[in-house]
C-alpha cells in the first residue's frame, strides 16, 4: 500500500497536489512543504482524505505520480 503527500503550498492555478510518496516522483515538494496523508489504496483515498481535511482548498492528484486523479 503507497504512502501519499500534499504539497501545502498550491500551484500556480491554486490546486494542492497529492503525491505518491512510496513511487517517488520528480516533482515532490521540499519537505518542509509536504503533509504526511498516510498509507492509502490508491490516489483516490489520499485525494478523498485531503478533501475532508482540507474542505476549502482544491486538491488534485499530481499528473506525474498519481494520474489517476489528476483532474486539473
């Protein structure tokens, strides 16, 4: 089961993106920047956890390690 993180800081279109953690992926934010979001089955768990933590930010799958879920 893959480790998921999102990033704190939005990107450019306002989107904080969910990241496989367990993969790896070129675009991981720095550290000091990432949310630990736990073990999951796939993206899909991590980005609908993200969403009940965080009701009011846009949260979208990174379309480099969690396509599946990349929307935006």
């Amino acid at each position: 089961m893959p480790n998921f993180i999102i990033n704190k800081n939005p990107q450019s279109n306002g989107d904080h993106e969910v990241h496989n953690s367990t993969t790896g992926c070129s675009y991981l934010p720095q550290l000091e920047n990432q949310i630990d979001l736990g073990w999951h089955n796939d993206c899909a768990g991590a980005v609908s956890h993200a969403k009940k933590a965080w009701p009011n930010h846009r949260i979208n799958g990174c379309y480099y390690c969690s396509y599946n879920c990349h929307t935006s």
